[in-house]
C-alpha cells in the first residue's frame, strides 16, 4: 500500500511539473516577442506578424489545455460512454479527407486497407483514430504511405492498425509512448501538446479495449483491439 501511494505521489509530481516545462515554453516565447516588438518602433505589418505568431502559441496552450481537462474527465467518469455500433472504415475515411492537405502538405500517402465494425463510443473513437493518424502523419517522411489496416482477429474482436514507415524506437521507450508528456528525445521541441497518445490509450481503456505499440524494421505500428457486441 505505502509503495503504491509513493508510486502515485511520483507520478503526480512528475506530471506537474511536466505541465509546468511545457505552459513555460509557450509562455516564454510570447513574453520575449511582445518585448522585442515594444523595444523599437515597427510597421503595422510587423505588428501583424508577431501577433499572429502569438496566436500560434495561445493556440497550442489550448489545446494542452483542452486536453488535460480530457483526461481528468476520463480519469474520474470512465463510465460515461455512448456506446454504439461503429463503422471503424468510415472513421477513418473521415479522417482521411480532414487529414488530406496536411498529408499532402507533407508528401505522405494515407491508405486504408479493410473493414471492421467494433462497440464503442463513435466520438471517443474518432478522437483516439485521429491522434493516432496524426502522430503517424508526423512521424512520416515525404514520399512514405501511413497505413491503417482493419480486421476482424476473432467473433468477438476487431483490429486497428496504424503503421507509419520511419526510424525505430529503441525498445526501452516504448512501454513509455503512452505516459503523460513523454517524449523519445526530449531535447527535440516537437509539435503535439505529448499528450495525444495517453489519450488514445484512456479511451481504448475506458471501452475495454487494448493497445500496443511495435517499432522494428522501419516500421512503427500501433495495434487496437477492440470487442464486438
């Protein structure tokens, strides 16, 4: 008992001052800009750039926002799902076209291979698909295809895969991917708010589902298992 409070005790610390290092950043960035900005006489278009510069920062900040309220909710009402028969391939042919330009942008091909139907919460499951899209769209370099591959494993399961081709994850981070805020090299200032794939795993937990995730042969692949009603 006294080890499983000081476990908890830790990871709270850990996770506040987690919160702290990124609100900090952003913050920073906005305080020296507006400085700079106030240190000499500018154009009314240097004044519009730096604030819409600021605006990419509040904007970040609010989604890390939005998401750590996510995930208190779902810590403390795990059970307030709509649970409903799910056209998994729909989801992610929805994703597919919101995703589109920034795939595009980036030079990644998305494609879809299969079709399943699982129980579970349709928004829940939009959000988990969509971050994980997201990460693999990130993660990809130009000219690669992300892929997501449904299947029906048993009558009872299905299957969801998202696999993006790219460097890999040395094996000691991988039980981590799916903690608050960590990141495989901290050093790196990488888009997200870190906290996208704890996400996909408190909604795959929340509906009795499970995740892992493999990084082996040029290939990172996340797996989903999820019941069929």
């Amino acid at each position: 008992m006294l080890e499983r409070m000081e476990e908890a005790f830790l990871r709270l610390s850990n996770f506040s001052a987690d919160i702290a290092h990124d609100l900090r950043t952003p913050v920073t960035n906005m305080m020296t800009q507006t400085q700079v900005a106030l240190s000499q006489t500018r154009t009314v278009e240097e004044y519009q750039e730096i604030l819409y510069s600021n605006i990419e920062e509040y904007e970040h900040m609010a989604q890390m926002i939005n998401d750590m309220l996510f995930l208190a909710k779902a810590d403390n009402d795990p059970g307030n799902l709509n649970i409903t028969e799910v056209d998994l391939a729909r989801e992610v042919n929805a994703l597919f076209e919101f995703y589109e330009a920034w795939a595009e942008e980036r030079g990644v091909t998305l494609k879809l291979e299969g079709t399943a139907t699982a129980s579970g919460d349709q928004l829940m499951l939009r959000r988990a698909l969509g971050n994980l899209l997201s990460n693999a769209i990130r993660h990809t370099q130009a000219g690669a295809t992300v892929r997501v591959k449904l299947s029906s494993s048993t009558k009872e399961e299905v299957g969801i895969t998202v696999e993006n081709p790219g460097p890999d994850i040395p094996p000691e981070h991988l039980p981590k991917l799916f903690d608050r805020f960590y990141r495989v090299d901290p050093s790196r200032q990488e888009s997200g708010t870190g906290l996208g794939l704890a996400i996909v795993k408190s909604i795959v937990d929340a509906q009795g589902g499970r995740i892992n995730v493999t990084s082996s042969g040029g290939i990172t692949r996340f797996q989903v298992f999820l019941s069929v009603r």
